[in-house]
C-alpha cells in the first residue's frame, strides 16, 4: 500500500475517533511524554491514567522527580508493577540534571543511551514532543502491522522484529508526525485489539492482508510457551507485642527491588534458629498462613507468610536503611509490592 494513503486513512480516522483526552496530550512535553510511555509499558491507559496524575502532581518536572527520594517514588508507583520502570525513570532524571542541563536531550541516539529507554520510547519521545519524523513499534503498533501485513513468526525474534521496524518506518509520515503517532497506537488499543478485532471499524481494512485471508488471529504469532519455574519462599512475619512489625528493604535488584518487604529465609530452615542468628530476635512462631502465589512474567513466587512473636531483641537490627519497625503510622511513606501491602494488612488488622 502507499505510504502517503495508510498515513492519510490513520489520520482521518484519528480525527474523527482518535483519543484525544489523555492527560499526556494536554501538554505534551519530552518529560510528560516519556513518563507516560514508561507507565504505558505492560500496562493499560486506564490504569496508568491516575497514576500519571498523581505522579505529575508531585513531580511536575524533571528537577522534581530528580531530587526526590526513591522511597517516594516507588510509593507512588506501588501497584503499577514492572517496578524497575520507576527506579529507571529516577535515574534516568538524575542524569539529565545532572548532564544535560535538565532538559531531556532530543535525538534519539542519546536518549537510547538513558535507563529504561529503547527505540520505540525514544521515537515517542521526539514524535509526539518534538514533531519529529520517528517510528515507534510499542505493542499495539507491532500487532497492527503483523496482521496489516501478515508478518509471519513472533515478534520478539530479531528477524520479525526488523521486518515490523521497516514497515513502521516507511508507513511514518512527515506531517502530522505526533499524530500519526498516537492514531497508531490508539487503532490498535481500540480496533486492532487481541482478541476479536473490530474489522469493520478499521480504516485500513480494504489492504489489510489478515483480514483478507480470515487469518486476523493468527497474528502476532505468540511466543513460544515455556512451563513457567516456582519459587517458594518464607515471608517472616515478625511483631513485637506492642504491634510494630519489622520490614526490610529488598536489594536495589531484582523482583521488587528497593521496595519494603519482610524478612526473608528458607522454608527448610528452623525458624526460631534464624531469626535468632540473622535477625538477632527471639521470636515464638505461630502457624504458618497459607501459601499466597505472585507470578511474575518469568517464574510463579508461591510465599508462605510465617508470623513470630518478638519477646527479645539482641540490638543487631537498626532502624535504617535497611530495616524499619513499621508502627501503623507512615505506612504511606514505604514503597511496597501489592502482595506485601495485603499481608501487612491482614497483620496489623
């Protein structure tokens, strides 16, 4: 098909159906731009709306969100999930304060170069804040072109990947670039959509190689299945009889890396044991709750939360930087992971 006819069709039906009350879009700037599209990364507009409304009224600016503590902005960011996009995103902000004078570059080399930033962010970065002519291959672009085309094979392998990448390129106009842009990935959140697309509403139906052939389910092609491994740990649930519960801060890697959890130790272990000899607590153990499972995008966490009763402290714990004794009241100052806050919930209830 014409370059110039698939960009005019995606723009008339933007104009007509197009989102165009998303709070990103009232004032586009790099910065709000790029904070929308780590939110938009694994997770849905409506979701990510509020969110990005409280994160913007916080941190309405690079500077802001540079400075801040990361305590707070994992706390704003708990329940989103993905956590390393938020300690990516401060990061990130710190480098352009400190490097770039505070303003978030635009080419789209240097802005490859930043934490948390890959080609299709960096693209719409510059097309939506900048104008600029730049592809962008988020997850609804990628499904739209593979069925538009009928792109064989999954699209996370490097040679499906580069064919996405050229039919992006060349169906990406000059004009009405930030557009364009947003009609892309608004057609294929609201038409192109996974599971029973609405055809008949779509703009580029008439070329659409999919839809031609009946084949619209078998693209993207999935990726190939992998029995997901399990992880089992033990949560130590510990309180003191005065109610503070001991929390601790997970390592700045990993699954929920830099937020507050509990204690951790390994089910074969004796609990009264490890706690005396890692934790410096003599501790009474009470029954083990039942197992909770997390899953995440590579393995299941299946957590058995085992609630002791603190009767002696042996001075090795410190409040700090890694440990805390939770009293019930800043509980909204400590960045958390979902399954941690349910659990903190039912301990303290």
């Amino acid at each position: 098909m014409n370059p110039v006819k698939f960009s005019q069709r995606v723009l008339n039906w933007f104009d007509m159906h197009g989102r165009k009350q998303l709070p990103w879009k009232d004032y586009p700037t790099p910065y709000r731009v790029w904070v929308s599209e780590i939110m938009l990364q694994q997770t849905q507009v409506a979701t990510v709306i509020p969110y990005y409304e409280r994160f913007m009224a916080r941190f309405p600016d690079i500077r802001a969100l540079a400075d801040a503590e990361l305590d707070e902005v994992l706390q704003l960011w708990a329940g989103l999930g993905y956590y390393a996009r938020a300690r990516h995103l401060r990061q990130t902000a710190r480098i352009v304060r400190d490097w770039h004078e505070g303003r978030m570059p635009l080419d789209i080399a240097t802005l490859q170069e930043l934490p948390g930033i890959g080609r299709s962010t960096a693209g719409a970065i510059l097309a939506l804040a900048a104008g600029q002519r730049q592809p962008i291959l988020d997850g609804n672009v990628k499904r739209l072109l593979a069925r538009f085309a009928a792109v064989e094979g999954w699209p996370g392998q490097s040679r499906v990947q580069a064919v996405l990448w050229e039919l992006a390129e060349r169906y990406t106009p000059v004009e009405r670039v930030a557009d364009y842009t947003q009609a892309m990935m608004d057609l294929g959140a609201m038409i192109c959509i996974p599971r029973q697309p609405r055809c008949k509403f779509c703009p580029l139906i008439e070329d659409c190689v999919a839809y031609a052939q009946g084949r619209q389910a078998d693209f993207p092609a999935p990726k190939p299945r992998r029995v997901l491994p399990v992880r089992a740990i033990r949560m130590v649930l510990a309180r003191t009889g005065n109610g503070e519960v001991l929390l601790e801060r997970r390592p700045p890697v990993g699954i929920w890396g830099g937020l507050w959890s509990f204690p951790e130790c390994p089910l074969e272990v004796d609990l009264a044991d490890w706690c005396r000899e890692k934790l410096g607590l003599i501790v009474n153990p009470e029954l083990p709750w039942g197992v909770m499972r997390h899953s995440f995008s590579h393995f299941h966490l299946e957590i058995t939360p085992s609630p002791v009763q603190v009767t002696e402290q042996s001075g090795i714990i410190m409040e700090g930087a890694r440990f805390v004794w939770y009293n019930g009241d800043h509980f909204d100052r400590h960045g958390m992971a979902a399954p941690v806050k349910r659990l903190l919930a039912m301990l303290v209830k």
